[in-house]
C-alpha cells in the first residue's frame, strides 16, 4: 500500500484523533503495527462528510456509504477461553486467517488496561455474527445487498483480554471500558445507552431488524459480565448529558476532517 493510500486512511479516520491526541490512551495501528486491511465487498463505510470523497469506496474495496448515524449499538466482546492472554497482534491475525478483512474489533483493551485502535471505526465490523437473511444476499449475489439485514451493520465492537466466563476484567480494564465508552457516547449521538450490549445480546439487533442469527452465532461472550456493562450503560447515559446543548450542528463539527486531519499531520 503506497502513501496516498494510507493517508486516504487516516484522514477518514480523523474523527476520533483530537481526543486521541489530547489523550495517548489510545495505542495507534501504526503504533502496534497492524497489518492494513484487504478490501472488503460485504462491508460499508460510515461517514458524516458533505464532501466525501467517493473514490475512498474504491481504496477500501466497500460497497457503500451512509450516514454515520446508522450507528447505533455498542458490543462488548471478551478475547474468550482460547485467547485469554492474546495480544492484539494475533488476534488481527487469527481474524485475517479467518477470512476477516481485519481485526474484527474496533477497539481492544488488554489487561492493563492499555486501548488499542482496532478496526477503524467508519469501516462496518465483523464480530457478531451473521443472520439466515445476510448469508442468503452474499450466497446469491456474491456481496450483501442490503446490509441492514446484516447483524454487523450500525454496530461498534470494544474487546476486553480475558476469559469473562471464568474470571473478572482487571480493574484497569474496567477503567479503560469506562473512559472508551465515554468516548464512544460523546462522538456517536445516536448510540442510546439501552443499546450497549453484550455480544450475546445479538439477538435484540435481530429482532429489531427482523432477521434470523445463524446457529454458529450462539455464544457466551463476553462471559459474566453484567454488573460491568449495567456501569457502562449509566454512565453512558450521564456523558451524553454532560453536554445538553450538543445538536447536530456541534455533532458536524466533530466531522470536520479538515481540522483534524492538520492535528494529525500538522
Ligand atoms: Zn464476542
């Protein structure tokens, strides 16, 4: 991948780098050393650009574009019982052995309670699952048609390292889930708390759009965790309140690739 490409990456993910910036939380895919993604024709990018530019559909090798605010859940993930004390280099790994464009998740936090930029956020993830209706479009047609009936469209996934069915996030985990989170709830509005859930709750995004989960979508991740993501939730709610003035116009502004691609590159 030659530059022009890379910087086509990053200014699109120019959202979240001024908090990213003002908060080295945030362990960068350049910083880890993440492999680039390889196109992907079931997915689609997520933007809230007036002026976006189309030919980015064709360097993520995506099939659309829509609104940002067809971003509407949050899933927490566990790494589960074969990958409790995995790095998020080989879960990329194991994620593009597996036929994934990339890691599955948009962020991982490890036991530290370090964060670690996965899958970009704009690019639809791939770590619930399948429905009956979606397999079906890529069956007939090679690619998703309509990705709503996808359970993945409109979601963004956090990891937490661990094996929840046996043991606890470490309090830096639990720490680090909060302040993502937070994160997450001030720069994407149309999140509501009652839809942060854990990755077994898949079921509530199929009911919703009136699909079927496949079988292999059964699971227990993220483990025991309910008293974790009943915290996220309140306080999801509570950072959104924080800024009772927030409309849409301040929500564009957050949008503003321009601002924050000269943070990034100036
Ligand atoms: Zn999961």
């Amino acid at each position: 991948m030659d530059f022009s490409r890379r910087e086509s990456f990053r200014l699109v993910a120019a959202l979240p780098l001024l908090a990213y910036s003002q908060d080295r939380r945030i362990i960068l895919r350049e910083e880890w050393g993440a492999r680039d993604p390889n196109p992907d024709p079931h997915s689609v990018l997520y933007t809230h650009f007036h002026d976006f530019d189309l030919s980015l559909l064709d360097i993520f090798g995506v099939m659309g574009c829509f609104d940002t605010n067809m971003l509407e859940w949050l899933a927490v993930h566990h790494s589960g019982p074969g990958a409790s004390i995995a790095t998020v280099q080989q879960i990329q790994e194991a994620h593009m052995n597996n036929d994934k464009s990339d890691i599955a998740y948009n962020w991982v936090i490890d036991r530290d309670g370090m964060i670690y930029e996965g899958r970009f956020w704009f690019v639809m993830g791939a770590a619930v699952g399948a429905s009956f209706e979606s397999r079906a479009q890529v069956e007939e047609h090679g690619r998703l048609v309509n990705p709503r009936e996808s359970p993945n469209y409109g979601v963004l996934n956090i990891c937490l390292i661990g094996d929840f069915t046996r043991s606890e996030p470490t309090v830096e985990q639990k720490d680090s889930l909060y302040w993502l989170t937070g994160f997450v709830s001030r720069h994407f509005l149309s999140i509501e708390k009652e839809r942060v859930i854990g990755h077994k709750q898949a079921y509530l995004i199929a009911q919703e759009r009136g699909v079927t989960l496949v079988p292999e979508c059964e699971t227990l991740c993220p483990g025991g965790i309910e008293g974790v993501l009943d915290e996220v939730r309140k306080r999801f709610g509570e950072e959104k309140s924080y800024k009772p003035g927030r409309d849409l116009r301040d929500y564009e502004m957050h949008f503003d690739f321009r601002e924050r691609s000269a943070i990034r590159f100036g």
